[in-house]
C-alpha cells in the first residue's frame, strides 16, 4: 500500500451521448488501487470539464464501485440548505457503505452565488452554520440547533448516517478562516495545488490557531495537484506547476510526491488534464510507473 493514498479526479468532459463512460473510469480506478475519486462542485458551465453535481454523479460511482472512496472536491456549502446537505451526504453514506468523504469549501463564483440567490458575502458564515447544523443532525436524534441560517426544532434526519458522527469532512481552503473551520467542523485540511513548503506552512498554522491539545494532529492533510503523464496529450493547460514538472518521468514525479508526503501530506488527488479517451491512460501510467514507488 502506498503511504500516500492517490485518486482521481472525475473532471474531464466526459461524453453526454456515453453517460456510463465515467462509471467505466471510476471502475477501472478501483481496478488499479486508486484509493478515491473526485468530483468537483459547479453549477455553471466551467470550461474545464463536465461540471456535474457531485453527489450524483458520486452516488453512481458508489453503485458502480466497492472499494474507492468518493471525495466532493469540494461541494460548495452555501449553495445547499443546511437540512438538505444533511441528508444527502448522510444519503450517500449510507448507499456507498461509507465511502463518502465530504469535501468542502466556501465557494468563490458570483456568477453561480447570483443565480442561487446566495449572496456570496455571507459564503463563509453560511459554510459555518451548514456545518455546525450538519453535525448536529448527524450526532442526535432529536436535534436542536440555532443559527443564523438554520433553526431546528426536534429535528430527526431523514437518513440517518452509517459512519458515526457522520461522514468524514475535508475543508478546503488556505486562509486563515478556512484553518479555522477545518479545526472546528472538519476530520482533514484539503489544499489545491500545494507544495511541500505549503503543507508545511499549513501544518504549522493549524497548530498556531487550535484551541486544544492535539486538536490540529487529529486533521488529515490532502490536496489536489494536476498531472499529464507523458505520452498523453493535455486538454487543457494546466493550473500552475504540475507534478513533475512540465515533461514529467516516474522519477520526478514519484520524488514530487515524496516531498508532498515527508511535509505532512497523507492523500492526493489527481486532476488529469485530458480528453475523457485518455483518462484510462494516464491512469494506467500512474498505477504501473508511479504507485508502486511510494510503498
């Protein structure tokens, strides 16, 4: 087993006239020892990929899969009242026997913030409240809650999850608010594109902003970085520095990902910038020439 856990991004434009072409990857992911797969949170056309809902799209994966882990990179909280992030997520628990991991952030598009009727300067107190009442529909029955957004009054989810507690919260963000949430609401940190002297950093400021000892070293440490393994063309550029630069081999890949994993890093998923025919390729390059480096 690798020490540190790889999985995929579900991202490209994955064809609408073959819908099972993406439950196809998911399945040959598990098949190569991927330990998750991502999907990612937009409501508005991207131009990056096929922007599906998450939860959706994960809870197919779920059906299709046994063993892969289904990680929302991120599902945008503000976006869902606080009842109906609830039990979907805990929906999806349940389907998936506890597979989900529920990757969150604030959101940033006011595009999609407009067209939901969200004001975007309230994405950071909205993602707070939909956490603390998430937790605590998860965590009793009956609960109570008083927020700013969300009142409950002896209220029973209506799926209730499999994981205790519910499942496990991944905040995502790198300022100092979004630290704090993940000391607070979350089970793990999640980064985008960070490097070793990122992790770092990260890792010294959760210590600095907990409130508990031993608070920040119970966070598990994650991040996505993007890759184009050789041979397979990229379709679109990729978003800063990838892993192993820009013609990377198995040896700079493999010692990018030392470094990330020696700085505190214990998951990473993998954006592959191709075309949905490639996918399976670049996987496979993963599995035989990378993975087998990191045990």
């Amino acid at each position: 087993m690798p020490l540190l856990r790889l999985g995929v991004s579900l991202q490209p434009r994955w064809p609408l006239d073959d819908g099972g072409s993406v439950l196809r990857a998911a399945r040959r992911a598990e098949d190569l020892g991927f330990d998750h797969v991502a999907v990612g949170n937009r409501l508005l056309d991207s131009g990056f990929g096929l922007d599906t809902d998450p939860l959706v799209l994960l809870s197919a994966v779920a059906g299709a899969t046994t063993r892969l882990r289904l990680l929302t990179s991120v599902l945008v909280a503000p976006y869902y009242p606080a009842l109906v992030l609830a039990n979907q997520a805990a929906t999806l628990d349940v389907v998936s026997g506890g597979r989900l991991i529920l990757g969150v952030g604030t959101g940033w598009n006011p595009d999609e913030f407009n067209a939901v009727g969200v004001p975007a300067r309230e994405r950071g107190a909205r993602t707070d409240d939909h956490l603390a009442a998430a937790k605590a529909l998860w965590t009793r029955r009956p609960a109570d809650f008083d927020g700013p957004f969300t009142t409950l009054r002896a209220a029973h989810l209506g799926t209730p999850p499999l994981t205790p507690g519910g499942p496990p919260v991944w905040v995502g963000g790198h300022s100092n608010a979004a630290l704090r949430r993940a000391l607070r609401f979350g089970d793990g940190w999640y980064g985008t594109g960070a490097d070793p002297a990122e992790v770092t950093d990260v890792r010294r400021r959760l210590h600095e902003l907990s409130t508990d000892t031993g608070q920040a070293d119970r966070l598990s440490l994650a991040s996505a970085a993007s890759l184009t393994p050789p041979g397979v063309p990229a379709a679109v550029p990729p978003p800063g520095r990838p892993l192993g630069g820009a013609t990377p081999t198995p040896a700079s890949v493999t010692d990018d990902l030392g470094q990330l994993t020696e700085a505190g890093l214990t998951a990473c998923t993998l954006w592959l910038p191709v075309a949905a025919e490639h996918v399976e390729d670049a996987m496979e390059w993963i599995a035989a020439e990378v993975a087998p480096q990191l045990t």
